[in-house]
C-alpha cells in the first residue's frame, strides 16, 4: 500500500514553493527600503562611536581622579609629615604653677597658672621661689624647679640642650622613644647626657661658689666635665662638682705701703741708681700648675662655646672647622669629638665622620656616645661632596 503524502508535509512545501514566481516590488518600495537600511546603519555607528567616546571619558576621568587622589594624598601625607616634624622639634612650656617668666628673641611674658607657650627660639625661663612649670618635648619631659633659671635653645636632630644657669631640673628621657637624640643638661661646671633615663641635675649657691649635683632615679647618665667623661651614674648614684679640683684663688694684691698720711715728697721722693741698683730683686713669681689648668680649661670652654654656636647657627662647616682646630690643641675632648663626627655626618661626609667615629672608638672604647660611634663606624661610606 501506497504511503499518502499530506502537502503540509516538508518536501512538498518546498516544491511548491520553488515552482512560484517571487513578486517584484515597486521601485519606490526598494528605495524606502534602501533608506531604512542605511539610517538603521548610520545610527548604529554613531552609537557605536559614542559609545567609544564615553568609553574612554570615563577612563581619562578616573585616570585624572587617581592621579589627583595620590597628589592629595601625597601632600597630605607630606604636609603630617611635615608637621610631625616640627612637633618633634618643639618644646612647650607647661603645667605652669605661680609666676614663670619667658624671655623669647627679646621678648619677656609671664605665664599664668595653667598657662601653655611653644618655644620657637632660644628662650630663657625663670621661675619664681613658689613657682615651677614643665617643659615638655616629644623625647623628654623637664620639670624646672622654684628659684630656677634655665636656658632652652631650639631642639635639633641631634641633641635637646638645656642649660641650667640656677636651681633644679628634674628630667624624664622617654627610652622608648624612635627618636635617637640625645638630652644634655649643661651647668657652670659639666654636661650631663643621656639617652632614656630619669635624673636630677641641680646648680646651688655654697659659701659664694656654685655647685652642680646630679642625681639618678633610673637608667644611666655620663657626666662629662670641659668635655671628658668624669662620671658614670647608675640608679641611685650621685655626683657633685665639688670632687673636681677647686679653681685656685685670684692673686692677693701687692702690700705696697700705702701713701696715706706721709707727704708727695716721701711718695714721689727720686731714687738714684746706686739705690735702685742696690735695691734686692724681687723674683717674678712662676704661676702654678692649678692656674695653668685653670687658664687651659677656660680656653678649652670658650673655643667649644664658640664650636657649639656655630652648629646652634646651622653652619656645620664652621663648626666642623672649630671642633678639628679644638682637638688639635686637646685631642682628649671627648665631648668636641663626639660633636666633630655628627657635624660631618649632618654635612653628608660619612666616610670622614666614620674615620672621625672610629678614632673616638680607639680613644673611648666605653665612652657615653660609643653606640652612636660604632653604628657610624660601621656604616657603608658614601661619596664626600
């Protein structure tokens, strides 16, 4: 039996519709047809580009975001920086108890209780017999005592400097703190140094002499006199300038007769040569061993004031040439070597301040800046300018 075939069926569609003549459509029909087309094309290649521009407005956009957000926060990061910095170096006078007079670049203020001052040059503070006040940086903290005259130039990278004309300082160095400067208190009489550590330094009047005593509650100070190291403290440990050897007493005027109650001719009466031939020779006196050391340590002080000036000042040069002209007199001033390596080191000569650490190392192998010396020592060198 023969299988029927339906025309709905596939083979029989197609045939029928190949045997069909395709209408032709009118030439108005084809031309709107054409322009349907290409405005359909036209407009899908300006999206396309606009698309594309937008594209790349919002890359150049978030380009020029990214970039001005790293300056910003480079320059916030620079400006923090910046100001840490200057709070580094700043002291502030506070905790201000009865009156405390500041003199600063000429200027004299008093301070009232509970007052608060951030020193921005050399400044002197003077406290009265029932005041105190602090003085407070991001290293240490000084308590002045009554009756206390301090000196307080500005803090530098290397060292905070106090000096203490009159009464009592009590000092608490943070030895946890980054920053690696060294605290000195400088008397009439010596320097105290340390690194983190809490003493006491004081400068009191005794029989019309002054006297520095120096105290440790914790940690561990060098006490160097005309800049050698005379004293190593501990906890509990004390010290007095009254060990050092007393300065000797100014020369006795000369007991000359006086002329009151003879006559002008017994005091200008002429004397002729036999008589001053005659006359015994009175020996000129040699000066002694204490006044020579005496007049030695005063040149040694006033050359390293000079030296210390001019690296307060900023001209390291200048004080690199000081420091070098003083130890070539002293070569045992321990305290010019030590500030002769950090002025090169501060100029970048780091392979002359390394000579300079390791000839402190061959001469003071314990001395109170022999840690800082041999990390400079031991520092690859760079290139001297």
């Amino acid at each position: 039996m023969t299988e029927r075939r339906f025309p709905s069926q596939p083979e029989e569609l197609l045939r029928r519709l190949g045997g069909q003549v395709v209408p032709v459509d009118a030439p108005a029909r084809v031309e709107q047809r054409r322009e349907q087309v290409v405005a359909a094309l036209a407009r899908s290649i300006r999206e396309n580009a606009e698309r594309k521009r937008r594209a790349t407005y919002q890359r150049w956009v978030w380009a020029v975001g990214l970039a001005a957000s790293l300056a910003l926060g480079i320059g916030v990061a620079a400006r923090v920086r910046h100001a840490h910095d200057s709070a580094s170096h700043e002291t502030t006078v506070a905790d201000v108890r009865g009156a405390v007079v500041v003199t600063e670049g000429g200027e004299s203020r008093v301070l009232s209780h509970g007052g608060t001052l951030a020193l921005r040059a050399v400044g002197e503070i003077e406290t009265a017999f029932e005041a105190q006040a602090e003085l407070r940086s991001e290293k240490s903290v000084v308590h002045i005592g009554p009756a206390t005259k301090l000196t307080v130039p500005p803090v530098s990278n290397v060292e905070e400097r106090y000096r203490l004309s009159l009464g009592r300082v009590d000092v608490s160095v943070d030895k946890e703190s980054r920053l690696t400067r060294s605290v000195v208190v400088e008397t009439p009489h010596a320097e105290v140094v340390v690194h983190g550590t809490v003493f006491a330094v004081g400068v009191s009047s005794r029989s019309e002499r002054l006297v520095t005593e120096v105290s440790v509650t914790r940690g561990s100070v060098w006490v160097l006199a005309n800049g050698v190291q005379v004293a190593l403290l501990g906890p509990g440990q004390r010290w007095s300038s009254d060990s050092l050897a007393a300065p000797p007493p100014p020369n006795a005027p000369s007991s000359a007769p006086s002329s009151e109650g003879r006559g002008v001719s017994d005091v200008i009466a002429p004397v002729d040569s036999a008589t001053r031939r005659d006359a015994p020779r009175v020996p000129r006196r040699e000066a002694t061993s204490a006044e020579l050391k005496a007049s030695t340590l005063a040149e040694q002080s006033h050359q390293f004031q000079d030296a210390i000036d001019a690296r307060n000042r900023g001209d390291d040069a200048r004080a690199v040439e000081l420091f070098a002209r003083l130890l070539a007199r002293y070569p045992a001033y321990e305290e010019a070597e030590v500030q002769l390596f950090r002025a090169q080191k501060r100029l970048g000569r780091a392979s002359q301040a390394a000579a300079e650490a390791r000839r402190y190392l061959a001469r003071h192998p314990q001395g109170f800046a022999h840690e800082e010396a041999r990390a400079l020592a031991l520092s690859p060198a760079l290139t001297t300018p």
